[in-house]
C-alpha cells in the first residue's frame, strides 16, 4: 500500500507540473489600502486586520497551492487623492488581489488604477451603488450592500416607524454622504407620506455646525438623516442636543461605529444608524471575532467581519482557480458559494454579495443595537 501511495503522489505532482495552478512570483500578495491613520483610521483598520488574520489561517494550513499569502498595507485615510498614490503603489508592488479600499470616494479614486492593471478588487465597505451598476468596473466586488438599499431602509424607518412628515437630509458633499443623502431624498419624495425640508451638505472637518442645525430647527424638520461619517455627526448631533432640539437623527453605516459613541458621549444616546445585518449567531463569524481578541487583544470595530469575509472569498476564488489570473479569479468568485463571516455568499455578475442586507441600530446605553 505504501509503495501504491507513492506512485499516486509521483503521479499526482506530474499532473500538477503539467497542467498545474499558474501563480508569478513567490508569494500570493492580497494587497490592503484603507484608512489606517487619520479621524477614519477606526474603519480601515479592522480590515487590514482581518486580512492578516484570514491570510494567516491559510499560510498554517500551507498555503494556496504552496504559495503563501503576503498582505501588503497601504494608507489612504479614506481621502482620493491619497487613494491614487496607494493604488500606484500597490501595483508597482505587484499585489495580485486587492482587499479595499475602505471609503466610496477612496474607491472610485483608485479604481481605474486597477482596472488598467486589471487587478481583482473587493471592498468591505464602499456602498457607492455606481461602481458595481455602473458596470464600469467589472473586476470589482464587495461584501456589503449598497446606499440606496440602505437610504430606503432609513426613509421607511423615518415615516413608517418614527412618523416623520418632515425630514431634513443632510450630507458631507462626498462620493458616499452625498450619495446616500440623495437616495433619501428620491425615496422621500416618491413615498407621498412625507416632504424634504432641507436638502443640504456641510463641510467636513469644520468646527461649527450651528448654522445648519438652526436651519432645521426654522424648517419645522421632525427628522434628520444624515449621508457621511462619524466626525462631521458627532458634531451636529452634539449641537443639536446643546439647542435642546430632541429631532430623531437617523445615518447610515458611516456612523454606525463605536468611535461615533465615544466621541458625541451622551449626545449620541437615541440616535439610529444603518448597517449590515447582525450575524453573531454565525459559528464562523464567533470564531472571526475570537482570533481578532487573541491576536490584537481588542474588539475588532467597525467592517471587521465584511473584510473578514472579503479575505475569505478572494483567497478562496484563488484557491479554486489556481491562479491569480483575474478572468480565472472572477469567475471563480461569481460561480461558487463560500462560507464566510457574514455567511454563505457568492457575488452577482455585478460583483455585489448576494445574500447581504442592512438593518438599523439605535444607541441604547452607550452602544448601538439591532432593532428587530
């Protein structure tokens, strides 16, 4: 029997040689950009430790055919004109598979970078629904939903669950605020229940957002909902609250992060976010969520899982593929199921997860939870 084994292994390694998996180089590079410093550091950086924790559950079972799985990070504080540079790089570098970028308007910055390079690219958390229905880029993918599934979500929850006959729709002028705030503002109008008092962006990074705030105090608004990310809510929330103004603020995933409850503090009580839909009932996305505590000592934040589940299907569709070569890749990751974090995906021929969803949050004693 051994000697029998032995052929069959010999046999086995000439069919690999010949007809084989086809990697360059001598490792897999899955390639990282992100927010990994700056105010929105706390959405990148989950991601860029979930790729480090998925690739190094590959290399400890030996690899991907052999080759083990490098990750190169690269920072781009979610801004585009950083989003670029890091793209260049990663390219220069030779990434064979990208897990980002973080932020809509990084992404949309950086993908026709990689387009040129033809590079595999899946993020965990651009919701833009232009760049999958655009079709503008048919090497990308990602783990989440997009913004106008999740403004329709937050205008239903607006009229239908809080009542609201007058909503104000606030954003960050950018790619993703702006876009969500726009969706909000259709759905608004098309349901006939309710009326847009105040469509208006604020600019980010400022001090003051007391004009704005008083705006939606003069228009009579009995809702807020807000397109962008947690620095730019966490003040408006709080000068909201310093004017006694008890409006229902309603966001999206940009502020559903803990950061956003540490930095408004008591002003951040009530207030209602959109996100991805719970799974910590999932055994993998448990087992995820402990790696994350054994490796770096601390709760994961924000994306974590959907990056988790972006490692996942990318060094799986290698895997399948034998290759890094994208026509290979991509159909690997549109034709076949995959266990991840999230639970069993696989992605549409627009690149979007199929089986992904948002449900809305509300900070009930200092930490956001599911409203069932």
């Amino acid at each position: 029997m051994r000697k029998g084994w032995f052929k069959a292994l010999i046999a086995g390694m000439t069919v690999a040689v010949m007809a084989g998996p086809v990697f360059a180089g001598d490792t897999i590079k899955l390639g990282v950009p992100g927010a990994h410093s700056g105010d929105l550091a706390s959405y990148g950086l989950p991601s860029a430790n979930a790729a480090k924790i998925v690739a190094k559950m590959f290399n400890d079972k030996g690899g991907i055919n052999g080759k083990m799985v490098e990750v190169i990070p690269q920072d781009d504080q979610c801004k585009p004109e950083m989003a670029t540079n890091a793209a260049t790089k990663l390219v220069s570098d030779g990434v064979d598979i990208v897990l980002g970028h973080i932020c809509s308007g990084a992404t949309k910055a950086a993908l026709p970078i990689y387009k040129e390079a033809n590079k595999v690219v899946m993020s965990p958390s651009a919701t833009t629904p232009a760049l999958t229905q655009s079709g503008d880029y048919p090497m990308f993918f990602r783990t989440i939903s997009s913004d106008d599934q999740q403004a329709k979500l937050g205008v239903d929850f607006a009229i239908d669950k809080l009542g609201a006959k007058k909503i104000a729709v606030l954003h960050d002028k950018g790619d993703y605020g702006k876009g969500y705030a726009e969706y909000a503002k259709q759905f608004i109008e098309q349901s006939g229940k309710a009326t847009v008092v105040l469509f208006e962006g604020v600019t980010p990074g400022a001090v003051d957002y007391s004009a704005v705030v008083q705006k939606v105090r003069s228009e009579g608004a009995d809702a807020v909902m807000f397109g962008g990310y947690h620095p730019e809510a966490s003040k408006i929330v709080a000068q909201m609250r310093k004017k006694r103004m008890t409006t229902p603020f309603i966001s999206d995933d940009g502020v559903k992060d803990d950061t956003f409850i540490k930095v408004a503090g008591k002003d951040a009580e009530g207030v209602y976010a959109s996100s991805s839909k719970d799974v910590s009932m999932l055994p993998m996305y448990k087992e995820a969520i402990e790696l994350h505590k054994k490796e770096f000592g601390t709760e994961p934040g924000a994306f974590y899982k959907e990056a988790f589940a972006a490692a996942q299907a990318l060094l799986t569709a290698v895997q399948r593929a034998g290759s890094t070569e994208t026509p290979k890749v991509v159909d690997a990751l549109r034709n076949n199921f995959v266990e991840t974090a999230i639970g069993k995906i696989k992605f549409d021929k627009r690149g979007d997860a199929e089986g992904t969803g948002f449900s809305m949050y509300q900070v009930k004693n200092g930490v956001y939870v599911e409203l069932k």
